[in-house]
C-alpha cells in the first residue's frame, strides 16, 4: 500500500492490504473481516468505498509529478494491488510443444500472442519445459521491445548485422534478438563477472555459440572499444526499476527519490560511452523498465542535443493494465 493509510496499526494495514489484494475469500479475512471476506471479487475502486476509512490511491506511489507521460497514475497505482503474471516467450519452432506441455502437466496459461503466454505468478514450470531452450521467462513489455529490434534489424538491410547489447545481464534481450535474426554478430557485455558467467550458460541452453563476451565498465574511463564498431546497439541500462514495482512493491515503502537523480547520471555516463560505438547509418535503442521521465523522456532530449542522433520512435510501454511490468524504449538513427 505504499505510503497510504500510514497513520493505522499494523494489523489494519495488514487486513486492508489483504482485502484489497485478494481476488477470493479467504480464512484470515473470514476470522478478522467477515464482513469484507464475501466482496473480494469487487473491482479496487469498488473496495476503496467499502473499507471504513479514508484510503488516498494515489499515495500507493506518491512520486506522480515524476513519471513519464501519458501513464495514468490513478490506474498505475491501483495496478500495485493485483500480482503480475508469469509470462513466457516461446522460442521459434516450440510454440507447438510448450503449450502441449503445459497442457498436459495441467498448468493454466493464456495465449497473449504467437509467441507470448501469460501464467498465474506462482506457476512452476521449471520441471515442466526446458526453459531458455524452449521457451524464456520475459514479461510481456520486455518481449514488445522485440518489435523495436526487429525493425532495426531491418532496417541496417545486412543479413549479418554487428550488435552489441551494452548492458547484457542476463540476456534475455540478446535471446530474443538472435531469434529474430540468428545470423547476429553478436557482442555482449557487462560490469559484472558473475553475470556473465550466468549468460554464458543461458547462452549455452539456448544454442547460442558465436558471440562475443566482454567485461566491460561503461560509467568509467577505461573501455575495451575503439569507435564505430557496431550497427546496432542496445542499451537496457540500470535504471530505478520503477515500472517493476508490482513485482518488487516493498520500493513503494523504502525508495529514497534521491535514487532518480543518481540513476540518472549513471545513464548519461552509459550512453556516453556507447553511442560513439554506432557506425555510420547505425541504430541505438534506449530501454529502462522505469516509469521516471528523468529516466526516459530527459534522456531521449540529452541524446539529442549532445550526440545529434535522430529520434526515429519512442514509446513508454504501459504494463500496468495487462499485469506486466512498465518499460520505455526510445530508437534513433545514426545518420551519415
């Protein structure tokens, strides 16, 4: 519940919380609140007019004058009371045999799309497929940035594009590009050592085998690259993580706002480093999974203004209405 009803006990936090948080009666309510425990079913807003108080949504995430525009702060804070889902992106080729699995091991999913299922979030499908062979658990905005690379891809017009995603982690990101195009030259990199290591065998799981991996540091001086080496890079930098809070929402309680302004110079250091890597005619797409225009919209102007990149599209990715997590993407053009 964030920063609202701050002046209750505990326990009245505890049984409002699981009231508004419940989609189904319940034993606790039932003993505690038996009187709300028959009206899980309703609508939040619905709930709000029942509980015997006063409860501010809006203070669920009280930071509004800084999100990015266009999310509906009143729907995105209501948002935080509904568990997000588990969502799958299905690999090429094993679209068929995940959901036969599935089906079989009678785990309820529902087709988002071609490639994308959405499951209940405390589904266990570890023992059921074989995950990054098959299918790789990304939510749902995060497998929309796909449609972004895709188009670059595209658009470079090589069969063999030279890629580098810049702040690899894990690499999902990467996954999904090289199911998009596996003739990738592909270029990873990150700051840290036990990351990589942790790519290496999702790569591995994958079917991944040509690509580089690289330690790289890209808020400091010292940087393995010379200049105009890649066609397309991607930034998914490390950002505030504000567009996850459904899935993290003890944020919501002890985020200091200071953090924004720090992420935010850490940004700018990142892809000051980065975009000189773009060769002529190249692309580079900026993603966060931050709601935070200091984080996404400032930025899109600070690359503009310093690096005369044309912005080709930029979209803030609103999960909070499809119980998926909130992303920005932002793509500009490197031109001759």
């Amino acid at each position: 519940m964030g920063k609202s009803v701050m002046n209750t006990s505990t326990e009245e936090k505890i049984v409002t919380a699981l009231f508004l948080c419940s989609d189904k009666p319940n034993e606790v309510l039932a003993a505690l609140k038996p009187e709300w425990n028959n009206k899980c079913e309703l609508s939040i807003i619905e709930k709000l007019f029942i509980i015997n108080y006063s409860l501010l949504i809006q203070n669920v995430f009280p930071w509004k004058d800084e999100l990015s525009e266009g999310i509906d702060h009143e729907k995105f804070c209501e948002s935080f009371f509904v568990q997000p889902d588990l969502f799958l992106r299905l690999r090429p080729g094993k679209e068929k045999m995940v959901k036969q699995k599935l089906q079989q091991a009678e785990i309820k999913f529902t087709i988002v799309s071609d490639s994308c299922l959405a499951l209940p979030n405390a589904s266990k499908v570890d023992d059921v497929i074989e995950l990054d062979n098959e299918a790789v658990i990304q939510d749902y905005s995060s497998q929309q940035t796909g449609d972004f690379m895709d188009s670059a891809i595209a658009s470079l017009e090589n069969n063999k594009p030279s890629v580098w995603d810049c702040c690899a982690a894990s690499g999902g990101k990467s996954i999904m590009m090289y199911d998009i195009n596996p003739n990738i030259d592909l270029t990873v990199s990150d700051v840290r050592e036990s990351i990589l290591i942790n790519l290496k065998k999702r790569f591995t799981k994958a079917g991944i085998k040509n690509y580089k991996g690289i330690l790289a540091d890209l808020k400091g001086p010292l940087f393995p690259f010379s200049t105009s080496n890649f066609q397309l890079v991607i930034a998914d930098v490390p950002c505030t993580g504000s567009g996850t809070w459904g899935r993290t929402p003890e944020q919501l309680y002890f985020f200091d706002q200071s953090n924004i302004e720090t992420y935010s110079v850490l940004q700018k250091k990142i892809v000051s480093n980065a975009i000189p890597q773009l060769q002529p005619s190249g692309v580079f797409i900026y993603i966060t999974c931050s709601v935070f225009k200091k984080e996404n919209e400032e930025k899109v102007d600070f690359i503009k203004e310093n690096f005369h990149l044309e912005l080709i599209q930029m979209e803030v990715l609103k999960g909070y209405n499809k119980k998926a997590d909130s992303m920005f993407v932002a793509v500009f053009k490197k031109n001759l």
